[in-house]
C-alpha cells in the first residue's frame, strides 16, 4: 500500500498507518474469512490527536495491507460524539462486533461502553448501537479514569476488562460477565496497582492501566498486559499468571512475573489477536519530533508473543514478515529506507547502522556477558527516558542473535526472542544509512520490498 511521500526518508512503508493525518491505539486485531481486519485510532483531518474515528486495514498475510473505508464515525448526539476511542472486535454469534469507548465532548477521562455491528461481509460498513451497554463505571469505586473494553472467552463463558484508575491514585483492570454481550455485570477488580508483583515490575508511577489485553499460554495460564498512564502515556507491562475464581464472573488475576512488555521509548497501547496457536501483538509508536510532515504515528510489525517455562516473555516477528523480504541480501554498505537484519554474534561486537560525523548509531553485542547495547546518543531529543545507551540481558552464551526490523524512522529491535526495543529514530540532512560490523558478527539483510501474493 502507498503510505507516504517519498520524499520523506522517515515515514514507514511498510508497517500500517494511514496515508496521511493522526494515527493512534491500534483496536480489534480479528480474523474473519481467512483475512486479518486491523482498526485503530484515527483522525482524518489532521495529524493530531482529536475528532477520533477508527480506521481499518485488512491483509491476508500480514505483509501486504489494504486501506478501507473509516469504520467507526462519531455519531452527534450519541455516546461517543466527542470520539469512538479504543475496544476490540468479536465474532458475537456469526456477526463481527466492535466492543469500543464512546466518549462525550466534556468527557474527564470516564468513557461508555459501546457496540456496533458490521453490517457487510468485508466489514467495510458498520451500525452502531444508540445505546452503551455500560453506561458509566462501577459505583462504590470512586473510578476517575474508565475505558478500553477488551473481550474473552474463560470456561466457556464471554467476560471483559476493562482499564481503570481511581481517586487515590491506584491503577486496576475491572472485570465485567458480558456472556451476552448486550449485558453486561460488573464482576469486581481483576487485579490493581498494590498487587505485589505487579508493583515490583512496574513501580508506582502510574495513576491508570490502560488497554487491558489479556492471551492465553502454552500451560494453560495467561498474559495480562496493560499501558500504564501517568497522566500521560508512560510504558507498557506484562504479568504472567493465572485466572481465578468462579467462571461467572468473579474472576481474578494471580500474578507471578512482570515486566515491561518494551523497552523502548516509542511503543504504547498494544491490541493482541488470539489465534488457535499463537498470540499476535500490534503496539503504536508515536512520534518523537515536532514535525510529521502531514502524518503522525505508525503501528509496529506483529510480533508474536508467548512465555518461557519460568514465566517471562517470548517475543518474535511474525514469520509472515519474511514476505517482504527482497530475494537478493544485502551485504555490507549503503542500506536502505527499510530492511530487516539478522545478527549473529559469537564474540564481542558492533553492528552500525546509521552515522554523522563522530555519531554512530550501534547495536553492541557481548554473548558471554549476555549484553545487547543500543546506543542511540548521537540522535538525542527530550523526554523521560532520555538518549543515553540501552542495556538489555540475556542469558549468557557461545553466541547471541538479534533481529533489527526498520521501516523508516521505525527502528524494532528483538533480543534473542525475549524482549523488544522499539524506537523512533529520524534521519537528519548529512545522514548516512551504512551497515558496519567490527568484531566477531555474521549480519544477514534483505531490503523490504512489497509482497506479490500469487
């Protein structure tokens, strides 16, 4: 699909994002008639955020995208007037539901919950319902943040999170029984912010969990992952553990692991699509300059995610991507706009892939400390996390391998299958894009190009 002008060398080509304006949450990953439907947050007037419709793309491979028609229009007068912000999509017996947040113009953060039906079977038109479902949060809670339903099956039965944040400051995920799903019951806290585990892994800076998305694993457990809000978007967390409780809807959650779902600076709200044997995951990168040139924000690659036996997190490209994949590698050099790279380390190492000057933008590789280093010092801009050097671990070896996938100024780094950095990194004038390796690496590459489905 045409994503951008070709004259910009830092909007992506290849990942999903609309032509032009505002792009946010990527909503309702679904599969219907052996298609991928991807909707998200989208503002067809302007690259900012506002006037928040959804718009959709489809694909029947992962790699090769096509643009449809905004599904989801605020409707005046209705429950989401001032925005149809995030939810998910569910095949609620044989038609395609999108579960969503209807916000108001004067809206303090509490959402409604909303339907709408596909009313075509390329879900390319929708109905809403006039009416949420979920009128406004639990009462007795004294909730002041409420949105993003997500929908799932436990035990045979339909339940839903839903993100919250209350008064004094504590982040939770709400539970609600929604077996059918024109009504719903609150059904408690699945889980909140003084959680032990989920305090050790994501500390207490964040007032609301945002985009609940919930998978299943191998064992039989699950993944709870949650965008943590402070106020503004800060970063995103897993907690691998188990559902609790009674199968009509008092569930809880028992967490065992945490972490940070990414460790990069650019990746907030992910939407997972569970499939019979794997979980893909979607997150949004926003942008991390001034100026978008006429677009702003792109969905990441899928990855597919699942655990380790101890608990921690699996990560890894969708095998679909290798569709974009030129038929000749690319060997040390020039490289260009987007390429996928796969690094092979035996010993102490550094991967370059872009320089001015003195600056280099380097992956470092030690596999017998178990080290990968991103330094991204010479491409500094302001934020809570700063520019300096990214460390990340990993269980020391005779060898180490990372996966670089860049699309643009899109830069996804996956370490060793067990976690990602995703970063924003904007070619200036006088910037060179060159692969350079010093030490004992093997690099592989390959330009992406558009698929050709036979």
């Amino acid at each position: 699909m045409s994503l951008a002008a070709p004259q910009d060398p830092n909007a992506p080509r290849f990942r999903v994002r609309p032509p032009a304006n505002w792009i946010n949450d990527p909503n309702g990953p679904f599969r219907w008639r052996d298609r991928y439907h991807l909707f998200y947050q989208y503002n067809p007037a302007a690259p900012v955020h506002a006037n928040i419709h959804w718009g959709h793309a489809s694909s029947p491979d992962l790699a090769h995208w096509e643009h449809h028609p905004v599904a989801l229009t605020p409707t005046p007068g209705g429950p989401d007037e001032g925005g149809c912000w995030s939810g998910c999509v569910v095949d609620d017996d044989g038609t395609p539901t999108a579960v969503y947040t209807g916000i108001g113009h004067g809206h303090t953060g509490l959402g409604t919950v909303c339907l709408a039906r596909a009313a075509d079977p390329l879900l390319l038109r929708w109905q809403p319902v006039p009416t949420p479902v979920v009128g406004a949060p639990p009462e007795g809670l004294d909730v002041v943040m409420f949105r993003d339903p997500f929908v799932f099956r436990h035990a045979g039965r339909r339940h839903a999170l839903v993100g919250a944040g209350h008064a004094d400051g504590t982040p939770s995920v709400l539970v609600y029984d929604c077996d059918d799903l024109t009504d719903w019951r609150f059904a408690g806290v699945l889980l909140d912010g003084t959680d032990p585990v989920a305090s050790d892994a994501f500390g207490d800076k964040a007032v609301g969990w945002e985009c609940p998305q919930l998978y299943r694993t191998a064992d039989g457990g699950h993944v709870l992952v949650v965008s943590l809000w402070d106020g503004d978007p800060c970063s995103t967390g897993y907690l691998t553990g188990r559902l609790v409780g009674d199968t009509g809807g008092g569930l809880g959650f028992e967490a065992a692991v945490g972490g940070r779902l990414d460790h990069g600076r650019d990746f907030y709200a992910p939407a997972v699509l569970q499939e019979e044997d794997r979980a893909l995951l979607w997150g949004w990168s926003w942008e991390a300059r001034e100026t978008a040139e006429g677009w702003a924000g792109v969905l990441t690659a899928p990855r597919v995610v699942g655990t380790r036996p101890d608990g921690s997190l699996r990560v890894s490209p969708a095998p679909e991507l290798d569709l974009l994949r030129a038929p000749v590698p690319l060997g040390a050099g020039p490289l260009p706009v987007s390429y996928d790279l796969e690094i092979t380390a035996h010993g102490r190492a550094t991967v370059t892939l872009l320089r001015s000057g003195d600056s280099r933008l380097t992956i470092g590789l030690d596999p017998r400390q178990g080290t990968v280093t991103l330094d991204r010092t010479g491409w500094p801009r302001a934020g809570r996390e700063g520019s300096a050097p990214l460390a990340l671990g990993t269980p020391p070896g005779a060898r180490l391998t990372v996966r670089v996938l860049v699309d643009g100024s899109l830069l996804e780094l996956f370490v060793a299958d067990r976690a990602t950095v995703t970063e924003r990194v904007y070619q200036r004038p006088g910037d060179v894009r060159e692969l350079m390796v010093e030490g004992d690496a093997e690099v592989t590459g390959w330009e992406l190009v558009p698929p050709t489905n036979g």
